[in-house]
C-alpha cells in the first residue's frame, strides 16, 4: 500500500507568506536583539554619567525602531522573493512535493469524520 500523495506547488499567496516571515523574523530579533541592545546600553552607560542618564531610554528607542526599520524591511523582501519565486513557478510548472498520508485523505480533510484509531 502506497501511503504517499503527490502535491504540485504552484502558487503562493506573497501577502501571507510576507507577514508570517515578517513575525518568525521580529520573534527572533526580538530574542536576540533586545538582551544585545539592553547589554551594549549599560556598558555605555556606565562609562560616563551623562551617557548613564540615556542608558534606557537610549536601549528602549533602538529596540523600538530596530524592530519598526527591520519588520518593514523584512515585509518588502519577502513580499518581492515570493512574487518572483511565482513567477519562477509558474514557468517552471510547480514543484513536485510528496506527503505521507496518514490519518484522512485529502478529500476528507474538513469533514465531520473521525479518523480511525488502530487498535
């Protein structure tokens, strides 16, 4: 028995596919940046006492428009590298992606049926 379905890519929505890859991107700057900023803040801020008076409202204001110029950024390439990954599709005829099956069939999935347990 062959459990494998065949699936053709032909097209992906470049709106959707550019704001998931937008927030996948800001959850990690966020992860690896804000602790950097914050860290590279205080060690300026204490070699000088007036720079020391700007140390979080200086880190805060980079995290804020990093994350602002990045998220921005990110959106217009990934919305371009899709549009020409379609355009790349579309003259190439797709890709060929092979799935397993297990459980539903693809005609079932969104019924009501639950799928059978092994028992």
């Amino acid at each position: 028995m062959n459990n494998l379905v065949k699936l053709k890519l032909k097209r992906i929505d470049p709106v959707k596919y550019a704001v998931v890859a937008t927030i996948v991107y800001l959850i990690l700057l966020l992860i690896i940046y804000v602790p950097i900023i914050l860290l590279l803040s205080l060690v300026g801020g204490a070699s000088d006492l007036s720079a020391g008076a700007a140390v979080l409202g200086g880190g805060l204001f980079a995290i804020i428009l990093m994350v602002i110029f990045a998220g921005i950024i990110v959106f217009i390439i990934t919305l371009i590298a899709c549009a020409i990954l379609n355009f790349v599709l579309r003259k190439t005829g797709g890709i060929d992606i092979d799935f397993e099956q297990a459980g539903l069939d693809i005609s079932q999935i969104g019924g009501t049926q639950q799928p059978k347990l092994n028992q």
